[in-house]
C-alpha cells in the first residue's frame, strides 16, 4: 500500500494539492482528493509506470480502495 | 547606379553588378520553360525574362528528383522559348516592365501534406503585391538565406529588386563565412527561416549593420529571437507568415499575429485553423470545384477572448489531442528547453483511457532536477493540458542524421 501511496502522493504534490497521511481505502479520488481529469490521466499513466496495469482501462474508478483491487495489492 | 552590385554569390564566386544583370536580359535569345538549377542569378534572369516576355515559367527546387519531377507532369524539361527584345531594356525601365506586366504567371511547387509536391500558379502581380518601395529602402544591402525555387526567396528578391539593393547570397553556406559575408558588406537586411538563424548561433561577435531581420516558414523561436537580439543589436525582427499558396499574409515583431483591416475578409479563422480566401491563392490543383476558402493545415490558439490575436501553434498533423485540446509538442519542448537545468527534451503522447493521450517527456537535464521543481517551472507558464505529466531523466536525445530530434 505504501508505494500506492507515495505515487498517489507525488501526484497530489505536483499539483499543489493536500497529501495523504493516513490510508483509507474509502477516500474517493475525485471528491475527497478533487483530482480532475488531467490529474487523474496523470495518476493511471504513473500508475501504469509502475505497475504495468491500466487502472482506468475498464471504466471508472472512485476510490483508493478500487484502484488497490485493480492493482492486485491486497494487503502489502 | 550602373556600378551597383546586384548580386553575390561566394559558393560561385561570382559578382554581379546591375549592368551585368540589364546587359543580360538584352542579350538572351532563349528562356528555359523549367527552371531547374543551382545557380541563382540565373534564376534570377529567368524570372525577369518570364515577366517581361509574358512567357509563363516553372520553378523548380534542384532537391526534387528525377522520379518526383516526373509525378509533377513536366512534359518537357529541356524546353526552350525563343525570345528577341524589341526596345532596349535599361534599369530604369525595367521595374516599370516588371510593375506593367499584366498576366504573368510563375509556378512553383510546395510539397502539399500527402507529401506529393503540388504546382501553384501566381500572378505576377499578386506575388509582388507585399513590395514596398520607398527612399528609405535605396541603401539596403540583402542577405540572401532563402532557397530562390519557393515563395520567400522569390518574394526577398523582388523587395530588394524594386528598391535596386544589393543581393548577398548567404544560403548554402558556412557559418564563417555568413558571418563574414554580413561584417563585409555591412548586410543590413536578413530573411530567413528560424532553423538558418538557430544554427548560426551562438555567436559572440555583434553586428551592428543589420537593421532588419525576418523570419517564417517554421514556427516562431523565443529563444533564438532573443539571442539574435543580442547579436544584432541595431535589428528589428519581424515574424512573417506567409505561403506558397497565397505568399505572404501576416507579420509581427512577436508570435502573436492579428489579422488587419484590409484582410478582414480575406482571412479568417475557423476551428482554430487559419482559412484563406481563394482569391489570395495562386490558381492551383488546390481547389475542387467552388470552395471559396483553402484550409492552410495551419493550426492557432487565441491568446484571449476578444479573439484578435492569435499564436499559430503548429500544423493539423503535428497537435496531439489531449482530451479534447490540441497541442503541439515542440510547444512544450520549447518552453522546457528555455529552462537552465534543462539541456535538450522530448515531449511525445501516450495513449491514456481517461483522456485519449497525455504528454510525457523525455529530459536530458545538467543538474538533479526533480520532477516536481520541472512542474513548478511549467506551471502557469503553458496551459494545464499541455505539462507532461510523466517525466523520464534521459542520458541522451536520438538525433536524425539531418539533425533534427528523431521522435
């Protein structure tokens, strides 16, 4: 969880948007986060960077915890 | 005035006084239908003689080869008009020749976007419309960087033609001896395009005898626009925008254009693409049927909402749609390569399910930079849509062998 998290982190950072401290598998991306759409491509093609997987590939993806299922990250 | 230089040419070595050009023209008994050469002040003669015997002449860029000669349907390109003047032609009369001359036509040829080169057709009168010729211009002296075969070269020579300036051949050569060329004879006014200038430079001398400098034909340089005003200190510059198709049409000491007045309903600007009437256009293949504007392929960006002033941002085929706005890489390269850390880049697209592609670039950068601070750079410099969203430290940057960033 903790890579998942830096890279979601890093995203927020370069946007001058407030980081996460705590993990929580409910935190929405575009309301609790307010990531928009340039925000979010940037999020799957970092992600993807990483992980090899295109998290928005099937459709929308709301939360942290979503993105985790897709990433195949259970309990790292 | 008979003594004047009409035109250098170092590569050749060769001089041309005025009177060398007038002797000339008298004693020419034969005009080439095709003009196909290296040598420019044949092309040179050739014009004049096409517009002055209303014999109809093709120009044609001695790069074309064999094979693509052939798809432009040159019948005959050893083809030979007969001509014998009638009334002696003196420099006086000569521009009036030229100014008089009712249905002249020159064709050149672009490569148009299918890659195919296409012919266009122009009145003599309209390609020399744009000439001014005043007092003021009698002792400028032409820097030459033009190729003579396509609209610019022939439009820089009928300015310095008209106004009886020296011509100096500076295109097709070193840099050392551009930059001799320029000191020796004080050149006072420089065409050409962005890539002539950037690669001229850097340059530690300055040349105070150059007053003028214009550049077109590829996209507007920042960077290289401010060096130059550092090498030429006394200089003006000028962004010009012109074509094939329709010769000049714009110009702006900046990259940002607005249309005037007297071109209001000439051109005008559709989806963020420049159109221009066909009454502008040489009569061309371009054309099918009664379609009164032609699509120049040339892409805009408004720099605010009155809509008057616009930036051209590039061509159709370059932009990258990033959800929904389009946008040309060497926008953003051109921007990353004016920060100081940063050596060289390059911004390509990746295709992204939520919006269509996003930019990455690859960065060849001196120091540690980090992400973040290259996104603080970007940040309110370019438009959101337009930063790079992953960015890769590279070692190096593939090159063509021409030079160019290979992508």
């Amino acid at each position: 969880m903790e890579k998942l998290l830096n890279i979601v982190n890093s995203v927020l950072e370069n946007n001058n948007k407030q980081k996460i401290k705590e993990y929580n598998y409910s935190i929405r991306l575009r309301d609790d986060l307010g990531l928009d759409s340039l925000e979010l491509a940037e999020l799957t093609v970092k992600l993807e960077s990483e992980y090899g997987i295109d998290v928005f590939e099937d459709g929308l993806v709301f939360t942290l915890g979503e993105i985790a299922k897709k990433l195949d990250i259970s309990n790292e | 005035m008979n003594d004047k230089l009409f035109f250098y040419d170092l590569s050749v070595r060769k001089k041309y006084l005025y009177m060398d050009l007038v002797s000339y023209l008298n004693s020419a008994d034969c005009l080439s239908k095709y003009i196909y050469t290296t040598n420019f002040f044949e092309i040179f003669v050739s014009v004049i003689l096409g517009i002055i015997y209303e014999k109809e002449i093709y120009l044609l860029d001695y790069d074309l080869s064999a094979d693509e000669i052939n798809k432009l349907e040159v019948k005959d390109l050893n083809k030979k008009y007969f001509v014998k003047i009638k009334h002696p032609i003196t420099l006086q009369n000569l521009l009036e020749k030229i100014k008089n001359s009712k249905h002249s036509r020159i064709n050149l040829y672009t490569s148009g976007t299918t890659g195919q080169p296409k012919r266009i057709s122009h009145d003599v009168k309209n390609i020399i419309r744009t000439v001014k010729i005043d007092d003021s211009k009698k002792n400028n002296i032409w820097g030459f960087a033009y190729n003579p075969t396509h609209i610019a070269g022939i439009q820089v020579f009928f300015q310095a033609l008209f106004n009886l300036n020296p011509i100096v051949n500076l295109f097709g050569l070193a840099r050392v001896d551009i930059l001799d060329l320029i000191d020796k004879f004080n050149i006072s006014h420089i065409s050409a395009t962005p890539t002539f200038f950037r690669l001229l430079l850097p340059i530690t001398r300055k040349f105070y005898s150059v007053k003028r400098i214009s550049y077109g034909g590829e996209r507007f340089d920042n960077s290289v626009a401010k060096e130059l005003t550092t090498v030429f200190p006394n200089a003006k510059m000028l962004n010009i925008y012109a074509s094939t198709e329709a010769g000049t049409l714009l110009a702006s000491s900046s990259d940002v254009f607005e249309i005037k007045n007297e071109f209001k309903d000439l051109i005008k600007i559709s989806n963020n693409e420049l159109l221009v009437h066909v009454k502008l256009i040489g009569d061309s293949q371009l054309f099918a049927g009664r379609q009164k504007w032609y699509h120049t392929g040339d892409i805009v960006e408004f720099i605010d909402n009155s809509k008057l002033k616009f930036r051209i941002v590039g061509r159709k085929n370059e932009m990258i749609n990033i959800g929904g706005y389009k946008v040309n890489p060497l926008d953003v390269e051109s921007i990353l390569n004016e920060h100081d850390d940063i050596l060289g880049s390059r911004v390509y697209a990746k295709k992204n399910s939520i919006l269509g592609a996003i930019l990455i670039a690859d960065i060849l950068a001196k120091n540690n930079l980090t992400e973040k601070s290259i996104r603080d750079y970007l940040n309110g410099k370019i438009q959101p849509y337009k930063i790079p969203r992953l960015i890769n430290f590279v070692d190096k940057l593939d090159k063509t062998r021409t030079g160019k960033l290979r992508r």
